[in-house]
C-alpha cells in the first residue's frame, strides 16, 4: 500500500511538472504571438520608411520570439500582477528602442532614419500588446520575492552603487568597442565621433538609463544575488543585444552586424551581471519568500 501510495505522489507530481512546463510553452507562445500582432498594427499606424530586406520575416519571429521568452521569465518571476507587471514588461523593450534612438540620433546621423518615428511605433506596439499581457499574467502565481534594490539601500549607498553602475557601463562599452574596432573601423572610417563624445552620451544618457532598467529587471526577478545578476545579464542581453541585431539591417552589412551582435550582448551581459550583483541581496530571507507566495 505505501509503495502504491508512494508511486500515485509521484504520478501527481510528474503531472503538475508537466502541466506547469506546457502551461509556461503557452504563455511565451501568446505573448510571441501578440507581440508579432501589435508589431504588425503599429508598423501600419507608424510606419518607419527604410530601405526593404529581403527574407526578413523569419528574422522578426526570431528576434520576438526571444523578446517575448525573457519577458515571460521576468512576469513568471514577478510579484507584480494587473497593469503594473504589464507597463513594467512593456517599458522594458520601449527603453531598450529609446536608447538605440539615442545612440543612432548622435552618433548615426547620416542615415535616413525618423528615429522619433522608431520609438512611436515601439511605444505603439507596447501599448497594443499590454492589455495581452496583463490577460495572460493576471493570473499567475509569483514566485519573485519583495526585495527592492534601491528602497532597501540608504541614500549614500544609493549614490555610490548608481554612479559605480554607470562607470562600468562606459568602461565596458570602451572596451568592447575598442576590442571589436579592427574589424569595423572602414566601415566607421568617414563617420567616426570623438572619444570625448562617445564617453559623454554613454557617461551622461544611456548609462543612467540602462542602470534604471537593470534595476527594474532586479526588482522583477527577485533572485539571490549571484543567480539574480546572471539572469539580469542574460535578459539585458537578448533584449538590448541578440534580438535587435538579429534583424537583417539596410545600412548595416551583415559582417557589422555580426560583429556588433557579438559585442553589444556581451558587454551588456557582463553591465547586467554587474549591476544585479551590486544591487542584488545575498539572501533572500525565508519570511519574504513565504510573503511573495
């Protein structure tokens, strides 16, 4: 009988593994979906003119594929739920469009792009595919815990980590830039800007701007510390990395791009790393965790 008893425990426990791991298939399949629908929407509500690509269709269902699969692990690791978890998933890949923007409005000028027309329709397709969002995450059972980085820090040590954080984006940025510039620098040989330039909008824009939204990944996810600061990394590097350079590019030739793939997501994998691991807790106490279910 024990051993009967013993095996049906185990049958049922297999079962709910299973259940969970289809359910979580069938969220990142609608949120993959929506997003694919929203993005569609907003190209024909705010269309970007640019040179076409062919076969490219293929490579924006990859890249939100990916999109949405870190997305779902960040709300499947959220306390959040209702409109709160889906404005924060959505301002997510709306910051990562701004600072591209950013980047391509100083430094990428004499490209015939509308980049206030690019972050339109970004904030169009976030706005469209929320609501999906908040339907599909409503109900879910949050397993982050209720550590806040920056409330649970006191107003010195808040200064020191965020400059320390931005700091280290620029130095990264320095370095992986200087690492792959043998291999880009004909392309960037009529349009390069100064070094001064380069450290002033990473320094004074983008770094400030990148710490924010790591710091939102930390709140999000609520991991210890060494695990919170590799998954922080690692969603930072898709979303601001591997899925925007995957997309065929009409002024960018593929060996750039590859190369700017390479670089970008690991130099953001490594900002991410660090950041989770400056603002992450070491332990999560066993009271919060409890609270969070």
């Amino acid at each position: 009988m024990d051993t009967q008893r013993t095996g049906c425990v185990r049958t049922k426990e297999e079962s709910r593994k299973i259940m969970k791991i289809l359910r979580g298939i069938g969220q990142i399949a609608l949120t993959w979906l929506g997003l694919v629908a929203a993005q569609m929407i907003a190209g024909m509500l705010v269309p970007v003119k640019a040179p076409s690509v062919g076969n490219i269709l293929g490579w924006v269902a990859a890249s939100d594929f990916l999109v949405a699969a870190a997305l779902d692990f960040a709300a499947m690791r959220c306390e959040w739920k209702g409109w709160r978890l889906g404005l924060a998933l959505a301002a997510i890949p709306v910051g990562t469009t701004a600072l591209t923007a950013i980047e391509g409005t100083v430094f990428l000028n004499h490209w015939d792009i509308s980049w206030p027309r690019v972050i339109g329709a970004s904030l169009v397709t976030y706005a469209l595919v929320a609501p999906l969002w908040v339907m599909i995450f409503g109900r879910h059972n949050p397993t982050g815990a209720h550590y806040r980085p920056v409330r649970s820090e006191s107003p010195g040590r808040r200064v020191w980590k965020f400059l320390a954080s931005d700091i280290a984006y620029l130095v990264l940025y320095i370095i992986a830039g200087a690492i792959i510039f043998p291999f880009v620098k004909t392309f960037y040989a009529t349009h390069m800007p100064s070094l001064g330039r380069i450290a002033a909008v990473q320094l004074l824009i983008r770094g400030p701007l990148l710490v924010c939204l790591c710091l939102l990944l930390v709140r999000m996810l609520g991991l210890p510390r060494l695990s919170g600061a590799l998954a922080v990394g690692a969603v930072l590097s898709i979303l601001n990395g591997v899925a925007p350079l995957l997309l065929p590019n009409p002024y960018l030739p593929d060996a750039v791009r590859w190369v700017h793939l390479g670089e970008i997501s690991s130099s953001n994998f490594l900002f991410g790393v660090f950041v989770g691991w400056v603002w992450g807790q070491a332990k999560i106490p066993v009271h919060t965790i409890s609270q969070a279910g």
